[in-house]
C-alpha cells in the first residue's frame, strides 16, 4: 500500500461493514428471532461476517431456504421489521473513523455514502450515529435503477456533488462495491477490517488499495 500523492475531491464509503460497526445490531435482532421460534443463538462472528450481504443472506444463515418460498420471506420480512425498532442503537463508527471524517471536514472535503440498504434503514442509522448533517450524501439502492455492483450510483454522486470520479475515492467491504468503483474508474480501497468471510479473496477484488484501519484512510489521502 503506498501513499497517494493526489488531492482528492470527495472521500465516499459504504455504509454496513465499511463507515460504520452495524453488526451488533444484527446479531441482537437475528439471535432474538431464533429464539422466539425455538432455535439457539448463532455465534457473533458468523453473523459479521453475513451482514454485508444483506436481509437475505441473514434469513437464509438463521433459517435456511432460499428467497421466494413462503416461509423464507416470512422469516425475512420479521427480521427486517424487527431491525427497524433497533437500527442505530448499538451501531457505532468504526475505530478513528470520526478522526477520517473531521480530516475530511477540515479540508473541506465531501465524504458521503453509496449504500445498498434501503433508504429507511440508512437514514434512521444516520440519525441515531449524529452523521446527517455532517454527511455530504447519501445514495441507498432504492435510489437508482441498478445499485452495486452497477456504476450507476457512482455516477449519479459525481453529479450531485461535482466531483470527478477518477480523483475521489470509494471505501468497501465487500467485492460488489470494488467491482462498482473499478467500474466508475474510482479510486478504490478494499476494508480489510469489514465484515468478509473470507479475507484471503481481497487481492482478487483489484482493490488500488486495502486497509486493515479506518485510520490508514487518513494517512493514504488526508495527509
């Protein structure tokens, strides 16, 4: 990982895994769904590790089946209703994450989310953490046509903040939000200390760069 002599125009994260610790919340809704239908708690780490992934791959660790059948969607819609009582509530930045954003702030330069959770979760997890107002943007997967690993949101940032795209950075912990920066031409930065099962795939993302701190964002492009 070398250090990057260019002068960025806006510092853009995803959101679960990458910005922002949301596992804890997970884990809390998810292990009190399995014991309210009678199974035993899973591991934390398993449940990191699915986060990324989506209500999805949630329902499908804790319950098993697979999306369309009667009871999967069952388990899938408790699961997300049950997660927007809580959202936010034992979230927490990650680790010198707020140093990398009031570096950002000081330099006055736009740092912002493309994510590919609903908008409803993502604004109230922004409220609860007091990033609303700090936050230069926020793109949700309900608010394009195609979400990562689509370039698209990128695209539609770099319009509403009037940056170029090959001079901003985009920060992800999973392959589809490298894979969407690569696309967009970004400058990308593979989160090593995010919620991925397998560690060893990294390289094959083609990150330009990967941290195992959120503080190594400030030495890379904040200096």
């Amino acid at each position: 990982m070398s250090q990057s002599t260019t002068k960025i125009e806006a510092l853009l994260f995803d959101l679960d895994g990458t910005l922002v610790d949301s596992a804890a919340d997970f884990i809390f809704v998810l292990n009190n769904q399995r014991l309210k239908h009678g199974f035993d708690v899973l591991d934390d780490q398993s449940i990191r590790n699915t986060v990324s992934n989506g209500a999805r791959a949630l329902t499908e660790l804790a319950f098993g089946g697979s999306e369309g059948e009667e009871c999967f969607e069952t388990y899938r819609t408790e699961l997300l209703y049950e997660y927007m009582k809580v959202v936010g509530d034992h979230a927490k930045l990650f680790p010198s994450m707020n140093e990398v954003l009031l570096s950002c702030e000081s330099q006055k330069i736009p740092w912002g989310i493309i994510t590919n959770k609903p908008r409803k979760f993502s604004e109230e997890l922004l409220i609860k953490l007091n990033l609303t107002t700090r936050c230069s943007l926020l793109l949700c997967a309900d608010d394009v046509a195609h979400p990562k690993p689509s370039p698209e949101s990128m695209f539609v940032a770099a319009k509403k903040l009037g940056i170029q795209l090959e001079n901003s950075v985009y920060v992800g912990d999973h392959e589809r939000d490298i894979a969407s920066g690569n696309a967009a031409n970004m400058i990308t930065v593979a989160a090593e200390y995010g919620y991925i099962e397998n560690k060893s795939e990294i390289l094959e993302w083609r990150a330009d760069h990967i941290i195992q701190h959120s503080s190594q964002l400030k030495q890379l492009f904040l200096a």
